[in-house]
C-alpha cells in the first residue's frame, strides 16, 4: 500500500480507495496491524447497469471520513458461547479429577436434565426456565428431593462454569428456592 501514489495517511493510519473494475477496494493499514481491504462490488439490476453508483461515492467518503477522525476501532474478538453441555462437561471432569463421590448420580440427574437444558446458551438460562423445569418434573410426579438434587447439579455446573479460567459464566443466574421435601423413611437415622 506504500508503494501507491494515492494512499494517504491520517491519524497514524494509511489508506487507499481505488475503483477497479465495477468494484471498489478500500484497503487501510491500521497502526503495527496487517494490511486489511475491503472490496465493494454492486449489486444491480438488468435496468441499472448503465447508472453511476452514487452508493460507493458515499460510502467510500464515510470510510474516508471515520478514519480522518480518528474513529477507526479495532475488532474485538467473538465472545465464545457456552452452551449448557459446555458446562457439564467441563463440570463432570472436575468431579472426577477431585476423586468425589460416583459421579453415576450425576449422570442420571444429568440424563434428566439434557432435553431442557442441553442446547441452550449459558445466557439464555434463567430462573424462568429452570421453574418450567421443575413444573415439567412435578407434572411427572417425581419426588421434591429428587427434583432438589437435579436443579442442584444446574446450580453447580454454572457455580464451577464461573471459577474457570476463562470464565464460561459471565452471569448466575438466580436459582428457585429448594422444594420442600418430605421427611426422610423411619428407619434411615443413626
């Protein structure tokens, strides 16, 4: 881009807009970065191919003009979207890594808890949804405690989801207050 007569260089940022063949390039050297172009091609109608394309005009200018004022930003990365199972899995190899207690009970309340929560984005859990889970499961008669445990192995997969590096939870969310649970059978107490 050095090389072109018709670059310029404004605000530490060199640039040049060059019409080549029904198609614009826009290409800009942003400060200790590799050169970057975009390329604008039009897109016309039968009818239109013999009118000019006042578009590019503007749009080049505006290029022009958010570089000349110092508006140019770099790109930030993409945020990395967890999914739930993102969150168990990592959740499960932490269990097992720390020598817990069988991880099999995990699993069954996990096997329950997939078709409502396995695809969704950590962003999109919410105490909403975790109350039309355990709506779902009371609907199917399962006990209060064992409904407790299944909403507790969600709680604790988001829980370890915002102590890992880097963080696969940027926000809690809100968990339902525990069900009462019946009391425990006679005959289980020491």
């Amino acid at each position: 881009m050095d090389s072109n007569p018709r670059t310029k260089s404004v605000s530490g940022i060199s640039f040049s807009l060059a019409a080549k063949s029904r198609k614009i390039v826009f290409s800009f050297l942003p400060p200790y970065r590799e050169p970057r172009r975009i390329v604008l091609r039009p897109q016309r109608r039968p009818q239109d191919r013999r009118r000019p394309l006042p578009a590019f005009t503007c749009l080049a200018a505006t290029n022009r003009n958010w570089l000349s004022e110092g508006r140019y930003t770099n790109r930030q990365p993409r945020a990395i979207v967890y999914a739930v199972a993102d969150l168990w899995e990592a959740y499960v190899r932490e269990y097992r890594n720390q020598d817990k207690k069988d991880a099999g009970r995990l699993e069954i309340a996990w096997n329950h808890l997939r078709p409502m929560f396995e695809n969704k984005a950590v962003e999109e859990v919410s105490t909403d949804l975790v109350n039309q889970y355990i709506e779902t499961r009371r609907a199917a008669g399962i006990q209060n405690g064992t409904i407790n445990r299944e909403t507790a192995t969600v709680r604790a997969m988001f829980h370890h989801g915002t102590r890992v590096t880097p963080p696969m939870v940027d926000r809690m969310p809100a968990f339902p207050s525990r069900l009462k649970e019946s009391a425990p059978r006679k005959g289980f107490h020491h």
